[in-house]
C-alpha cells in the first residue's frame, strides 16, 4: 500500500500530462499547499472529465490509500465515487 504522498505522486506522474493544463493548475495547486488528498481526489476527478482511462491497478492502489493510509476522511467518500464512476466507465467499455 502506497502512502498518502507517494499515491499522489504517482497519480499526478500518470494524470497531470494528459489533462488540460487549467485542470493541471488545480493539481498543482494542491501539492504547492501540501495537500495531497485533494490532488489526489482532483486528479481523480479530472482524468475521469477529460475522458482518461485509468487502469483497474491504478483504481485499485488508489482505493487502498484512499481506505487505508490515512486519507482525509472528508474527501474519502467523494474520492471513493470517483472511483466508482471510473470502474463504471471501464466495465462499460470492455
């Protein structure tokens, strides 16, 4: 299981370069302030607007964190939704 900070980094290695570079403000924003929930769950949020497909590993890893590393427990069930709708729309299409 990946900490809080490491999940961040790996999303936002994956997500910041394929999402428009307003959304990449808001990313880069919430790691400036040392927050990496919120980066997370924006780049959760954005790949999924900006139609990117996240493998079942990747939405896996980021559960896992989001349940138990010690994730902001406000954004834990936004996040989870996210998630929700990103394994929707990967069963949808295969």
């Amino acid at each position: 299981m990946l900490s809080v900070d490491d999940q961040a980094d790996q999303l936002v290695r994956e997500v910041l370069p394929v999402i428009p570079v307003a959304d990449q403000s808001f990313v880069k924003g919430c790691l400036e302030e040392g927050d990496p929930d919120m980066a997370i769950d924006d780049c959760m949020q954005f790949s999924l607007i900006n139609g990117i497909r996240l493998s079942d590993g990747v939405l896996d890893s980021v559960e896992e964190t989001v349940l138990h590393a010690g994730y902001d427990r406000t954004l834990q069930d936004r996040t989870l939704g996210w998630i929700a709708k990103h394994r929707e729309r990967n069963h949808a299409a295969a």
